[in-house]
C-alpha cells in the first residue's frame, strides 16, 4: 500500500459515524480515543495486526492517573515516537501547528493524561473519538481543532518515526507552492 495524503485522509473519514465505546476497537460498531488513535498509527505503519492496547476503564485518565499511564507507555513501546513537546519537561517549543500523523495527549479538567487526538491533513485539524457531544450533535470518530487541544492543555507531543511523513509533507509542499 502507498501512503500518500489522501489516502490518510480517506483512512480517517472511514471512521466517521464509529461510536465512542470504551474498550472497543471495530470501525463502525465502536472505538474510544486510544484505540482510535492506535488503529490510525497501525495504519500508517502498515500494521498487520492491531497492536495491543491495555485494557482500561471509561475515562480513565480522569480517573486513575497511573492506569491511564499504562495505556501511554505501550503506546510508546509500539510505534517509539519522537517526542516533540512534553509539559513536565518543555525543553522545546510547543509546534505552530502539527503535522500529519503527530500525536497528542491533552488534558481534562486536573493534570492528568485524559485523550488522545491523531493529527489529519488540513492544518490545524486533529481527528479523535469523544463521548461528548461534537459539532454534528454527536459523539464518536470526529474533526476538532488544534485550538480545542491547546484550550484544554496539551500534555505530551509525539511525532511518529514512519517514512511516510517526508514524501507526504513533500507532496504537501509542492501542492501549497503551486497554488
């Protein structure tokens, strides 16, 4: 398979209309936010089999700080991001705006790793799987903003190690130049 653009987009639209169900990970039947996040990063690596997401309870970053570690921890073990910005230790400037593919970790309501988001292809444009209500009056697979993550406190920044990302942003680059 050729991973180009469009191509992540049309993957990420696959998703609309998959409801948020804890524990879950079945395009159109139910998914919460680490596992939708996992799916789209096996994707994008080219994964044959889904890779292992610790079992966890609804809301669990809310909830059990620790636990909500473990789902984190394996991501990292799987895909080794590079970290672009991490709040505990902000040794870099937090991106203008992120790439596709990047990943992020934000926060609800105290400082704990509450949901994940996977960057999409429009600028500024994040892609995750909320039990809260979206813009359509539903929750499940949906678009929300950079502007959504930073107002709710973006904990963690991870960039995934795949060759896809240079062709891509080339592609991105010389499609923005022409017009």
């Amino acid at each position: 398979m050729s991973v180009t653009l469009e191509a992540y987009q049309a993957e990420l639209e696959t998703w609309v209309g998959t409801p948020y169900v804890p524990g879950q990970q079945k395009k159109g039947s139910g998914i919460d936010c680490i596992r939708f996040v996992f799916s789209m990063l096996d994707w994008l690596y080219e994964f044959e089999n889904p890779t292992k997401c610790p079992r966890l309870p609804s809301q669990v970053g809310m909830n059990n700080k620790p636990l909500a570690m473990t789902g984190l921890k394996a991501a990292f073990k799987a895909y080794k991001p590079e970290v672009l910005w991490n709040n505990i230790n902000p040794t870099r400037l937090m991106p203008e705006y992120p790439e596709p593919g990047d990943v992020m970790i934000i926060r609800r309501g105290d400082n704990s790793p509450a949901h994940s988001l996977i960057a999409g292809t429009r600028r500024n444009i994040l892609w995750h799987c909320d039990y809260a209500r979206g813009m359509d009056g539903n929750g499940g697979v949906m678009e929300t903003s950079y502007g959504f993550a930073q107002q709710l406190g973006i904990m963690r920044i991870w960039r995934p190690r795949i060759n896809w990302r240079t062709e891509c942003l080339i592609e991105q680059d010389s499609t923005a130049m022409a017009s």
